[in-house]
C-alpha cells in the first residue's frame, strides 16, 4: 500500500526520486529506490538504494547530538554548562547546551534570508543574536542553537566537525557513506537549481554553506541504508560500543514540548507530529528540510528512513502532507492489530 503510493506520487510529478528503508524487530523488511534526478549538467539519473542525499536537519541527530553525547561521556562536558564556556565571544551566559538541544535556548529559529553567492559572517551573527524568551521558557525550533554546539564540538576537540564525527562515530559504527563534503559525485541526488544549474553534492542550506560546506545544524550526506543502520542503533543502544547506553537513551526521553535531546519526541499531547497519529508515545526522530527523515518506534521496534529530494522541483511542495500519510500507512501495514 505505500509502495503503490510513492510510486503514485512519482508518476504525478509530486515528488522527484527518493528511497525508502524501513526495518522492523531489527530486521529489513523493505528497501526500495523510486524516480530520477536531473544532475549539474542537467542529465536525468536514476535514483538507486546506494544513491547519497543531502540530510539537511537530520544532520542534527546524526553529527551533532552524538558528538555531544560522545563529549558528555569522554570530556568534562556537562548538559548544564554554559555555551559561553567554550565560546567566549557568545553573550547569552544563561544558555546552556541542554537549551540548546532541546531548542529551548530563546534564540531565533533562523537568520535573516541569504543567498548562496553573497557570503555572509554567520557564526558572528549568530554570537550576536538577541533573545526572543527566557532560555527554557518554550520551545522554538532554531537552527542557530545547533549551529554553536557544532562550534563547542571543534573548540572542546580541537578538530573540524566533519573529522570528529567521521572519527568518533562514524567509522567505529560502520557508517561508510555518511559524512560531510562528499568527494564521489557520481550518485547524489541533486537539489534545487540555481543560477541555472542543479546543486549537487554541495549542502543545499545557506549557513552550511556560507559555514564552509559543514555545520552542527546541516550539511551532512548519507544513504538510507546507513541512515537506518544509526537510528538502528539509537534503538538498540547496547548493539554498539562508540556511546554509552545511558546516553543513548537519555536522548530519546521526551524533555518539553515534544522535544528531547536533539529529537523530537512524541509524548502523546499537541499536534500530531511529521511520522503521523498512528505511532507509539514515546515515538522519536527527525526531519530534514531537503524532504529527508528518520522516525523510530521504540515500542514496536519499527525504523522509517525516508530521503527524498523533494525541493528538486523548488520549495513549494506537498511534503507536510506526504511524510505523515506515508508513515502511517508503514505502520499499520507492520503492526498488528492496526
């Protein structure tokens, strides 16, 4: 049933290529690639199970939120110290990296519009940020927030963001085709086009980019095998040795607001969350604005990796109605009962 589904929004033009992973009791049940993608030269490719994708916000879960997690079990990284601690030129002393992660911190969801060609100082905008609220006070989805804690990473480590996430986490878990700047172009599914020609194998997000290609809120590149292989693992934290179990787990608790460490979580209040109304409380992942997303089911033990390119055919799209129907037709389709 959602096979037929993707395949019908291929064939009507809503949505340009993807691949699907989905794996239940710890085991791949369905793995499937769908449509093309037009590259820099504008030639049509077809999108296999191995071509990579830019994760945009997924980046978040996946190079950010376990490099902290790395950081709190190896340094003397606490989730209550101050962003100020590590950067200095940051005037907010109240902000702690634990607002940070749960996008509690009080700073703007994003910066003012920019474009891809005219350079912009984004961290030294960023350190200069005014407050909207008191840190704790709500939650307000920031990119800005993210952006610095990829920045305490590389000041605590004395290493580029990319090497310690290839170093620290993705080796030891056998991510090979996860990371930033990606070097073989052959199979990246393209995004939008600009300035006439379709950006591939470069971060589509403007700060990433004006951020040198890589930054704690976007930027990376991965497949959906090894996307699900990571939210396999953050389902089964003792199957791997690079975290902690504790810390594995801490990340998943829902904290405020549908919101944990990194992820969002689904505490059964609010408005439905992007994996629908069918999945379990306690339900986490993450979303990416490329049209990606990991959602894991801790309870019936069900992980949905679904990478797309959707802003192929530029930003207005049907995605916000897509992700949710799509999931809930994976989840009664592989519970009982439903």
């Amino acid at each position: 049933m959602f096979d037929q589904y993707l395949q019908q929004l291929i064939d009507n033009g809503e949505l340009p290529g993807a691949t699907l992973h989905v794996q239940h009791h710890g085991r791949t049940v369905f793995h499937k690639a769908y449509g093309t993608y037009h590259d820099r030269q504008n030639n049509l490719s077809t999108i296999t199970k191995t071509t990579q994708f830019d994760v945009a916000s997924l980046t978040k879960v996946m190079a950010t939120l376990p490099s902290i997690l790395w950081l709190l079990d190896n340094s003397s990284l606490k989730l209550d110290h101050s962003i100020q601690t590590y950067i200095p030129e940051f005037k907010h002393k109240e902000v702690t990296i634990s607002h940070a992660l749960t996008h509690t911190s009080g700073l703007a969801a994003d910066l003012k519009r920019m474009t891809r060609n005219e350079w912009r100082p984004v961290f030294e905008e960023i350190t200069a940020l005014s407050l909207l609220h008191k840190p704790g006070e709500k939650v307000l989805y920031s990119d800005s927030g993210m952006i610095l804690l990829g920045k305490v990473i590389e000041r605590i480590s004395g290493l580029s963001l990319s090497t310690f996430a290839d170093t620290y986490l993705y080796c030891p878990w056998g991510l090979e085709s996860t990371g930033f700047h990606p070097t073989d172009q052959t199979n990246i599914a393209s995004t939008e086009t600009y300035d006439g020609s379709y950006i591939q194998g470069v971060v589509h997000d403007e700060k990433a980019l004006h951020l040198g290609g890589e930054s704690g809120s976007a930027g990376l590149f991965s497949t959906s095998n090894d996307v699900g292989k990571f939210g396999s693992l953050f389902l089964y934290p003792e199957r791997q040795t690079v975290l902690s179990e504790k810390r594995i787990r801490q990340a998943q608790k829902h904290v405020v607001g549908n919101r944990g460490l990194g992820f969002e979580v689904w505490s059964g209040k609010g408005a439905n969350l992007s994996c629908g109304g069918r999945w379990s409380i306690g339900s986490f992942g993450h979303t990416g604005f490329t049209g990606t997303s990991l959602w894991i089911d801790p309870v019936e033990e069900l992980v949905v990796t679904f990478l797309t390119n959707i802003v192929h055919y530029g930003r207005k799209h049907n995605m916000k109605v897509i992700r949710p129907h799509l999931h809930s037709l994976i989840h009664s389709t592989f519970i009982k009962g439903e």
